[in-house]
C-alpha cells in the first residue's frame, strides 16, 4: 500500500489537540455562517420583497446557481487533493479565498437600482454564482482541514462539535440581527449594502484566524514520491465506497431539512405568524437548543452510539413537526416546535462530517487510495444539493402557488398560506423519517476501531 498516513515520526496520529485550535477550526464555519446563513435566509427574501423580482424566475436561478456549486464542489475536492504548497494543501486554499469570499458577499446583496427585471435576474445570477465558486474554494478546504488535523476518531468529532457549534452560533445572531442592521442603515437597498459590509470584515477577519492557528497534520506516505491518482481512478473508488455512497443519501436528505428551514422561514414569519420581525426569534428558538444538545453531545455519546444519537434526533424533528402542524398560525406553538427541531437537529449537524471523514480511512483500507479531498467535496456536494434543491425549489413552488410580493397579508392567496405550510412544517417531517431509514445502512462504526489498528499496522511496516 502507498496512500497511508502518518505524522510525521511515521506513527498513526492520535494527536491532543488544543482548546486554541479547536476554537480556531469552529470559528471557520462561524465566518461561512455569515455567508450561508445570510444568502440562505435572505437572498430570495431580498430579490423578491426587497428587489422586486419574481419568485419563480428567482427560485430557477439559486436552483440552477446551487446545483453549479454543487458540482463545484467534485471539482474543488480534486483541486484541493493535488495541491502542493507551504501552506498545506487545504490551509492555503483557506488563505488565498478569503478576502474574495467577503468581498462576493457584499456583490450578492448589492443589486443595482433602476434596473429591468431581465437585467437583475442576470446580475443575481452571475453574483450568486461568483458567490457561490469562491465560497466552495473556501469551504471544500476548510471541510477537509479536519482530516488533515488528525485521524483520531474522538478529536475529528470534537473538531466537527466545535465547528457546528460555531456555525449555529452565527445561525443564532444573523437573523436576529440582520433587518434591525439593515433599518439601522436606512433600509432599502443601502441598508443592505452596509449590513453585507459589516458581515464580510466579520467573514475575513474570522478565517484569516482560522489560518493562522491551525496545523495539518496527516500526511501521504512516502508523501514526497506520492503520485495522485488519476480523476477516473478516484471517482471509481469513491463510488465503490458504500459507507461513502450512504452518507451521501443521507446528507442529501438531511440537509434539505436545513434549506427548507433557513429559506421559508422569513416567509412563514411573514405570512402565517404576521410579523416578518418574528424570524429572529424562530432562528433563536432553532439555533439555540441545537447548540445546547451539541455542547452536550459528547456526555450523550457515553451512553448511546452516534447512530442511535441521530436516530433520536430525526425522532424528534418528527415530533416536533407534528406539535406545528396541529396549530401552524400560533406563534407560541411554532416556537416549541421549533425548539424540537432545533434540538433534534443536532446529532446529524454535529456527527454527519466526522462519519464522513471516518468513510476516508474505509477508502483507504478496502481500496489503498486516498482521497480526502474528493471524499470531503462529494459529500459536501450531497449537502449543497440537498440545501440547494430545498431553497431554490422554494422560489418556484411559491410562484406557481401564485406568491405576491407584499406586505399586507390578506392579500396573500390561500394558496400560498397552504404552500408555506407544507415546505415549512410537512416536509422536515417526511424528510426525518427518509434519513432514519437511510441510516439503518451506515454499520462502519462496529468495524472502524479494526479498521484503524490495520492501517497503523501497515505505516509501521512501511516505516
């Protein structure tokens, strides 16, 4: 075998890592939360009520920009697997697209004033799809860092504990914050301008101290005469992988849970609760106990299985679903609902990337190669897709229920209060159920400890 890793005294890694630089790993997805949660909440929000482009000419275009990221995404991994440079192979995509990455940001949001709604269909387009290219030359890197980090299996779930926590920690302030910041700034089209400015110093400063405070560890072996597999060879490989091919389902599933959420949300505050305001505390009453449930996730994981974890969970999006369903204009009963759900989405949150990374070391034992990049990318792919399907879908489903962009909501047809009901409330439900189902096939963890003891047990005949 020629694709094992090692650190660098050719031992497998079973590396302590820092407070400091798990903080610095989390704080990564804290400062892609000011783009992913911001564009995820309110890019269709701001085109439609905002811009005054149609809902359904808008939702064809993050549809198509998302499923463009998502192929991205394959490709970006298989960037990101033969680079070489001072900075490692991921730490230095993490510097080279971060000053891009904010300055994209301020584009998306920054729709010039006076234009035909051909010409603003165009210009989202374009800036959604620049956005979206360099967000994935970020990201991709940034996802397959913790790979890189270590191949311990605890630290790679702490390491993903910290980021998620970070991430639903942006989750928890941007849309709480957000339309304040932008009435503060005048409202309008300038006010979310200056609000955007304000999020991409945040993003830059927040990554730049994600680069400087982390270290890749995990190498190649033989690293200095290793040659990467040629793309066919990967692909095949990586398709080959059943661990890999069941999180991809199950990510792609999932996720769409969390597109669905993020993108009718301000819809359904709007609309059903009759106060747009309301998002911030429907965010909050998500975000918050997700975040809870993850700082206790590693007590939880004593005494129950990653599986069974997320199994629960889902059960619990399940439930609280149903609780929203028997009253879904109560505001009161959206918010317990709507604390289950955020409560019941944090097993798959905090344990989907670190099962991911897990499926890397299976590559490499069943086939001898591997592709942590590619790996990393795919699955992302699945959870852009799923995101991606989610949010843009949202857009088209609404136009044809005959959505009017206003603020009076008697004018809003039945149609689309129905609509709004069945994306918001039913579909986070039937969509829990389908990833319980899917992850009755992920078994690696009862094979992984032996998995691990074979691969060291390999470097150390190498060595």
């Amino acid at each position: 075998m020629n694709t094992t890793v090692t650190d660098n005294n050719g031992q497998m890694p079973d590396h302590d890592i820092s407070f400091k630089e798990k903080l610095a790993y989390g704080l990564g997805d804290f400062a892609t939360g000011f783009s992913g949660v911001t564009v995820g909440t309110f890019a269709l929000y701001y085109y439609t009520d905002i811009v005054g482009v149609s809902a359904t000419l808008l939702g064809a275009v993050l549809l198509f920009s998302r499923v463009f990221d998502a192929v991205i995404n394959v490709v970006m991994g298989y960037i990101v697997d033969r680079t070489k440079s001072k900075h490692g192979k991921a730490r230095a995509w993490i510097l080279w697209s971060t000053i891009p990455f904010g300055l994209s940001l301020i584009m998306v949001f920054s729709a010039p004033e006076n234009w035909s709604e051909f010409a603003l269909l165009i210009f989202a387009g374009i800036t959604l799809n620049i956005h979206w290219i360099i967000y994935t030359s970020s990201n991709i890197p940034y996802g397959t860092l913790a790979a890189l980090m270590t191949q311990n299996s605890y630290q790679r779930s702490r390491l993903n504990t910290y980021r998620m926590l970070c991430y639903f920690a942006s989750m928890l302030i941007i849309p709480y914050i957000t339309l304040p910041l932008v009435n503060f700034f005048g409202g309008g089209e300038r006010g979310w301008q200056f609000t955007m400015i304000i999020y991409a110093a945040i993003l830059i400063i927040t990554f730049f101290y994600t680069f400087f405070n982390t270290k890749e560890r995990i190498k190649p072996i033989n690293q200095f005469n290793y040659n990467a597999p040629s793309i066919g060879v990967s692909l095949k490989t990586l398709l080959a992988n059943k661990y890999w091919v069941t999180m991809f389902f199950t990510m792609l599933v999932s996720f769409s849970i969390l597109g669905l959420i993020n993108g009718v949300g301000v819809y359904y505050a709007k609309y059903l609760l009759a106060d747009s305001q309301l998002i911030g505390l429907i965010n909050m009453a998500f975000a918050l106990p997700l975040v809870v449930v993850l700082m206790c996730s590693a007590y939880i994981l004593k005494i129950m299985s990653r599986l069974t974890f997320i199994i629960v969970g889902m059960a619990t999006i399940i439930l609280g679903s149903t609780i929203m369903a028997v009253a879904p204009q109560d505001t009161n009963v959206a918010i317990i609902g709507t604390i289950l759900r955020g409560a019941g989405f944090a097993p798959i949150m905090g344990n989907a990337y670190s099962m991911l990374a897990n499926t890397i070391d299976y590559g490499e034992w069943k086939f001898g190669i591997r592709n942590d990049g590619l790996v990393y990318s795919g699955g992302s792919f699945s959870a852009i897709l799923g995101s991606g399907i989610a949010s843009g879908g949202i857009g088209w489903v609404l136009g044809m229920a005959g959505y009017i962009a206003t603020d009076d909501v008697a004018n809003q047809p039945e149609s689309v209060l129905t609509t709004l009901q069945i994306l918001f409330i039913y579909s986070p439900l039937i969509l829990s159920a389908i990833t319980i189902i899917l992850l009755r096939f992920y078994t690696l963890e009862k094979i992984y400890p032996d998995i691990i003891k074979e691969l060291a047990q390999r470097t150390h005949n190498v060595y």
